[in-house]
C-alpha cells in the first residue's frame, strides 16, 4: 500500500531521529541561558500546576543554584501542598502558595 502526502515524505523513523535531535539542541540552549545570566543572581520562578509532573519540576528547579521558586500556584490544595513539599528545604526561602497565579504576576 503507498501512501500520499506528508507521511510519504516523512517516514516515521525519519521524523522521530530528527525530533528527538532537535530537542537534544534546544536542552543546549536551556543550559546556555542560564550561564548567559551576567548580573542576576537568581531566577524567580512561580510553578503552576504541582499535582503531577509540576512537583517534578518545582523539585529540578529548586535543586539549581541559581533558581529560587517564588510561588506555588494551584487550585486544588492538595497539589500545593505536594508542590511545597517538593521545594521542601532545598531552598532558603519557603514559596508562597496562591491558587489564582495572577497573583505571582503581581
């Protein structure tokens, strides 16, 4: 059976070798940035979401020297508490949790 269009050009294998090069390239410029950072000291972040993969992330970006999380935000109290418990003492100062991220904007 042949096929027309754009999965003609772009067989499955071809496409996932290519994507998965191209995001070994944007994590470089990730990890270019944040040597790029000059005078700052620190990077606020505010976490949004925390019930799954955002505690992930809170945790990852608390472990780096150079990030400090400012704020946990999320509807549910359940997921703020996970994500404050995923900041936990890797941090000098505790996030404050908001369940309106507006607030963390502010």
């Amino acid at each position: 059976m042949r096929t027309t269009g754009a999965s003609s050009r772009w067989p499955r294998r071809a496409f996932l070798r290519r994507a998965a090069i191209a995001g070994l390239g944007l994590g470089g410029v990730g990890r270019l940035s944040l040597r790029v950072l000059g005078a700052n000291e620190r990077v606020s972040l505010a976490v949004m979401g925390t019930n799954g993969r955002g505690s992930d992330l809170a945790r990852g970006f608390a472990a780096l020297e150079r990030a400090q999380i400012t704020h946990i935000c999320d509807v549910d109290e359940r997921a703020v508490a996970k994500g404050l418990a995923a900041v936990g003492t890797r941090q000098e100062k505790r996030p404050e949790a908001v369940r309106d991220f507006r607030e963390a904007l502010e």
